[in-house]
C-alpha cells in the first residue's frame, strides 16, 4: 500500500519546540521510523510537513490521482482552525487517522475542538511519537483488510 504522512505547522521545529510538551525526538526521526516500519512491511511511505496551508491542501489533492491508499494526519495549529484542510480530505475521499504529540484535552480550551475528529478513522493523542507508529500499524491492517 501507498501511505501519506502529513504535518502541520512548526511540526519542523519538533526537538526543541516546548520539549515539556513535544519531548525531544525531532520530525526527522519520527519519519525515519515510519519509513522503516513501512518499508519493513512491505508498504511505501512518503512524508510531507509544512507551514503552508495551501501545500498540505495541495498534497492531499495529488494523493488521490496517486494512489494514495491512506494518510496519517497532524494537521498542528490547524486542527483548530482549518475548515479548507476538512474540505480538502473529504472531496478526495481517502481514509485518514488524526495524530497529535500531546494530549490536546489536558492543554488549552482551544485545542479541544477539531475540524478533523469526526471524518477520521482514528484519533490518536498523547502518546508522542508512539502515536504516528501505532496510526501506521493500524492503517496498515485498514488497508490489508
Ligand atoms: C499538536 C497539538 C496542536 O494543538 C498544536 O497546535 C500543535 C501540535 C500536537 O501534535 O500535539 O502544533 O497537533
């Protein structure tokens, strides 16, 4: 299978963004491991962060003429406030789990609610890294079955 994996705003500054709440591992090493665990299952894996709206938007739409089977989502700041990312995720139609570093709901009233939520598949948060790891094991068998 095809697998997408997106993250959102300032995700590029994980490692010394607020250790306390995002640890200490840095995006690169969280998309190492993907790409491991996915190539060691036999899957294909592609990473993409970005601070720009409209780029995460514009990779979803390629997703589907690509093939793209399933995608991993942290869509950061934007969880809270992007009704265009909603869109873009629901007009291609491709399954996708909602991960986030931190428990959300322990954090600021702000960060309770998502655009996001109710379409996933999945929502996986507070777990830090493990969290990406453990939507890869489950988009994986989503996607076998
Ligand atoms: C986050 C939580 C969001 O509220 C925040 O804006 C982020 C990261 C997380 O992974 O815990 O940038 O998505």
């Amino acid at each position: 299978a095809s697998i997408l994996v997106l993250h959102g705003p300032n995700l590029n500054l994980l490692g010394t963004r607020e250790p306390e709440v995002y640890g200490s591992t840095t995006l690169t090493e969280i998309n190492q491991q993907l790409q491991s665990a996915a190539s060691e299952a036999g899957h294909h894996l592609q990473c993409l962060q970005s601070n720009a709206e409209y780029e995460l938007i514009d990779r979803i739409h390629l997703a589907r003429p690509e093939g793209i089977n399933f995608i991993i989502f942290n869509p950061a700041a934007f969880t809270h406030s992007s009704v265009a990312l909603r869109d873009a995720l629901l007009g291609v139609d491709i399954p996708f789990i909602e991960v986030h570093l931190s428990n959300v709901y322990t954090r600021e009233p702000f960060r309770h609610h998502s655009y996001f939520s109710d379409i996933a598949q999945g929502v996986i948060c507070g777990l830090g890294p493990q969290g990406y790891l453990l939507a890869l094991q489950a988009a994986l068998s989503r996607v076998q079955d």
